[in-house]
C-alpha cells in the first residue's frame, strides 16, 4: 500500500500531457519507439549554406567530461563500467572545444562514435544526451570546418548521422518530464532546424521553446528547477542559440521572436546566477548542484560578452527576494542565501532537495555553512541523504521529512510554504519563511515559521518559531569541511574558524542540547567529504522559539547583547 500510495502522490502533480506522454514512454515497447522515430535518410544531406560566419567557439568544457574522456582515451574506463549519468556525458561531447586535447583525438571520437551507435542504440540516442551531442557537434563544424573539408568522407557521415539525429530528436522530444530536459530538447531541434534549413524542425523547435522558456523562467532569471547547477549550464546552452541565430540572415523565418526574448533572458539569468554566488571558486550547492559539472565562470561570462548582451553589474549589497522564494543578501564580505520557496516545481521536483527554510553562508568568499549537493544520480544511500532534511541548514521536527522522495529523481507527497515576505528599511533588512506539514498524521503536524534578519553593525540572527503538535526539534548546521569548530556549551556558542576569519555561532533557547556529529559534503560528483554538524536539539515547550545568530568577531558584543535582551 505504502508503494501505490507514494506512486500515486508522484502522478497527482503531473501535467495532463506528462500523462499522455509518460504512458506513452512506459507502456510502448521500446524497440517499437526507436523504431518509429528513426527517420529515413533523405537522398543528399548538405551542410550550412545560410549561416554567414563562424559562431563563437566556447573554449573550456565541464571538468567532469575532461576527466572522463582522458580516462576513456586512455583505456582505464569503459562505459560498462560506468553510471549512466557518466555514460551521458561521453555522449555529450562537450570535450570537442578542450583545447588541450589533440584535435586528432577529438575527431578519432568523433569516428568511434559513427562506428558503434547507430540510430536509437541507447543510452547513445536517448533523448537528453542526443540533445547536447547536436548543439556541441553544430559549433563544432562551423568552429572547425577545415577537418571536414580535409575529410569528405568523414564530412558526409558527419553530416548524416547529424541529419538523422536531429529528424529522431523531433519525434522523441521529452513531453513526459518537461523541465529542463524539453529545454534541451527544443534548443537543439530549433539549432538542427537552422543548420540543416528544414523549416519543420525550426517550426516546431522554436514554439515549444519560446512556450518553456515563458513557463520555466522568473521574471527575475531565475529557472523553476532552482538549482545552481543547472542555472550555470542553461545560460551556456541558450547562449549557444543566440550565437547560433545571430549567424543567420533576418529572412530566415521564425526565429526573431525567439532571438529577441533570449537576448532580453540572458542577462537576467547571468544575474540570478551571480545573486546565487556562481562567481564563487566553491558557489552554494543548491538544488542538484556539482561544481565539476557545472561551466568555468570566466569562460561563460567571456562567453556572454562576446554576444554583446549588457550584462549588469549588481549592486553592493544585493538584497533581493527572488519570485522563486529565494532570499540573497550579498556584499565585498558575506553572502547569505535562504530559501523559503517551494522544493521544485510540482510536475518536474526530480532535481528538488528538501532546503525549505535552509540557508548557506559564506565569509570573505569561503564557504561555511553549506548545502550537500547532488552527491549522484544513482539509486544509493548517498543520494537518498543528500535531498533529505538532514543534509540542509534547517530544522527538523517530529523526525518528519518535508516531502518523500524516492527513487533518483521521485516525490511523492510534500509540504508547500507560503509567500516569503521581506522587511526592508535603511538599517535592517529582514526575510521570513513559513510552511504548514499539512500530510503527516494529526498527532505531529506542525507550522515552522524562520524570520533570518541581518543587523546594521554586522551580525545576522535566526528565528524559529514551531507551533502545533512538537515531539521533537533539531535545528541542523553544517558546516564546511575546511571550518574549524570550538565549542564552548556553557557560553552556548561555538567558534567557527577559516582561513585565519573567526565567526561565532551563538544560541539562545530554553534548555538546549548540543550534539556534534558527521555529515557529508559533495562539491563533486559521486566524491564525498566527511564534514561537521551541530544539532541543536532545545526542550520542548511549545510553541518552540529558538534564536541563533552569526556574527563575525567584530560584531560579537553586539550579537550578545542582541540575546541578552532576548532573554529579559
């Protein structure tokens, strides 16, 4: 019963037409699907003739797919033996544009791949890294098109199979998950459509997108998958299509439209990303976020000047409340994230963790308290405990989870906050969060409402307040690997220490019990660190009001005047 009743708190969520299509993709066999959607070759395919120059050539490729095609290059790993997210990102290509590998090896790639993946041989063809190969292989050709023209009988097999990737992709564009993954779809049938001039794909490539990218986006920038991740890799990839359409006459149909809301897009979302700290060298992991996965930050904002988009530059300090309910107050010295928002969009949670309330932290650029991220895309105890409560800067009451997350990318039932509201005047600027755990059993449901407040002299406070039926509260912070941590519970706070920066973590609350224990940290893909927690753990008496603060060694006086007056 439990397995039917969390499948069918999955499906309640879903979009009619992810039903039609989800169907559609579980219940047709999948040879059939492969077999409909492989087209057949047209009688010549020729490459660009109405693209007038070369797009620009984005130098600096994911660390993780460098890393992975030496590997592959040098024989010590084959996709057999590896996840399958590894296994989509061979596929990808993105290490055509490493420029220090040999562009011998590239094209020897490039070959390896015609030879062993015909049309839907999966994983090669599934719908995703099918999307990524086309954009990659498009500005690949027009980067380089002497190796081609040096090669005939490489440029024909190269323009076919991307022919034929491009007519597959069409029929096999992926309704049943939305979110980014029909981004990714549309952006590289609209860029096939354009390469090859087939006004059909363009069509339909360009509806489909200029429909999720109005339904995806804030009107701050910022993607409904809330995840610095994938925030940093749609940037580089709707870029790809700027740059794309921009190399193209203004006769060729229905594409102007589009080209104007990305030129106007972009930059909101370069500004989200850095309200985000994604200039950071070790950004918030928020979301399904890996930094050795995500593209160099100097190479995409060089990236993003090349296309002339006026990219702003943000004001000290940012104190902005994101549509999304996402709080940032960034300056020269701190930036604090909160996240108030929902865990994800309902039809499409598969990168949500559960962070509602959570924050990260960081002092003079460094990292200290922290998010988990995405650990893998596997089926594992890891990446079961990174989405949970546990591995977030937030609190856990009657040992609830804030939603029921199964599988890899599954959820079930789950909480849904209010509004954030904000408070702002010359000298404070305050945020407050709240969520009702409406789907747990009457005897433990409860409301948690987080008011984060910075002060003028420089110290930032916390308060939670939990009402209705409390058994149990545990307020979790984690902290950095690299953070040093001395803590003095009878002063009931704990000194936190990098890079010669000293901080303190003071509490008040009636009768409260600090646990040290280890918690995990993955800035890499499928790379744990073993990082420290305190737990907080106060005496119940509802309703539980429990205040922290963090504050710098400057403005530790005030913050223990700040508690004390609390405390009268």
């Amino acid at each position: 019963m439990a397995i039917w009743r969390r499948g069918f708190h999955t499906l309640r969520y879903l979009k009619r037409t992810q039903i039609f299509h989800l169907i559609k993709e579980k219940f047709f066999p999948q040879w059939v699907l492969r077999w409909w959607a492989v087209p057949p070759l047209p009688s010549a395919v020729n490459g660009p003739t109405r693209i007038q120059r070369v797009a620009f050539q984005f130098s600096t490729p994911p660390a993780l797919d460098r890393q992975l095609v030496r590997r592959f290059l040098a024989g010590e790993v084959t996709p057999r033996e590896l996840p399958l997210l590894e296994v989509f990102h061979l596929h990808y290509f993105h290490y055509l544009f490493d420029q220090s590998l040999p562009m011998e090896n590239r094209l020897a790639l490039i070959r390896r791949w015609l030879e062993r993946h015909p049309p839907g041989d999966e994983p090669a063809w599934h719908p995703y890294p099918t999307s990524l190969r086309i954009g990659n292989w498009i500005l690949f050709y027009l980067n380089h098109p002497e190796v081609f023209e040096a090669d005939p009988s490489l440029n024909t097999q190269f323009l076919t199979r991307l022919w034929q990737q491009g007519a597959y992709l069409r029929r096999r564009m992926e309704f049943h998950l939305r979110g980014n993954h029909l981004l990714e779809n549309a952006r590289a049938l609209v860029m096939a459509g354009v390469f090859f001039q087939e006004q059909r794909w363009v069509r339909q490539g360009v509806q489909v997108l200029l429909q999720e990218l109005a339904e995806q986006f804030f009107p701050d920038g910022m993607h409904v998958e809330r995840s610095v991740l994938y925030q940093n890799i749609l940037v580089k990839h709707l870029a790809d299509v700027l740059a794309l359409l921009r190399c193209v006459p203004k006769t060729f149909p229905a594409i102007a439209r589009l080209k104007n809301t990305l030129e106007s897009l972009l930059p909101r979302m370069w500004q989200a990303y850095l309200n985000w700290g994604g200039d950071f060298p070790e950004p918030p992991l928020w979301g399904d976020t890996a930094i050795d996965m995500m593209y160099p930050i100097q190479a995409l904002q060089d990236y993003l000047n090349s296309l002339s988009l006026e990219l702003a530059v943000p004001d000290n300090p940012v104190r902005h409340v994101s549509p999304s309910g996402y709080a940032f107050y960034r300056t020269a010295e701190e930036l604090l994230v909160f996240d108030g928002g929902p865990l994800g969009p309902d039809y499409q949670p598969g990168h949500a963790h559960c962070d509602t309330l959570s924050i990260t932290y960081h002092f003079q650029g460094q990292p200290v308290l922290v998010d988990a991220g995405l650990g893998n895309y596997e089926e594992t105890p890891l990446r079961q405990t990174v989405r949970s409560a546990t591995a977030h800067n937030t609190v856990i009451v009657n040992e609830l989870a804030q939603a029921e997350c199964w599988k890899v990318f599954r959820m079930g039932r789950r909480i849904h906050p209010e509004p954030v509201t904000e408070k702002t005047d010359n000298d404070h600027w305050e945020v407050t969060g709240e969520y009702y755990h409406s789907w747990a059993p009457a005897s433990r449901r409860y409301r948690h409402r987080r008011t984060v407040r910075h002060h003028p002299v420089g110290f930032w406070s916390i308060h939670d307040v939990i009402q209705g039926q409390v058994h149990s509260v545990a307020a979790y912070f984690h902290l950095h690997p690299a953070v040093q941590v001395t803590v003095r519970s009878e002063a009931r706070q704990a000194i936190l220490e990098i890079n010669g920066a000293r901080l303190y973590v003071l509490w008040r609350m009636p009768e409260a019990q600090l646990s040290q224990e280890s918690g995990v940290y993955v800035p890499h893909y499928n790379k744990p660190q073993t990082s420290r927690v305190l737990i907080l753990r106060p005496r119940l008496a509802p309703p539980v009001r429990m205040y922290y603060v963090i504050a710098p060694a400057r403005a530790l006086a005030a913050a223990q005047q700040f508690l004390e007056a609390i405390d009268d």
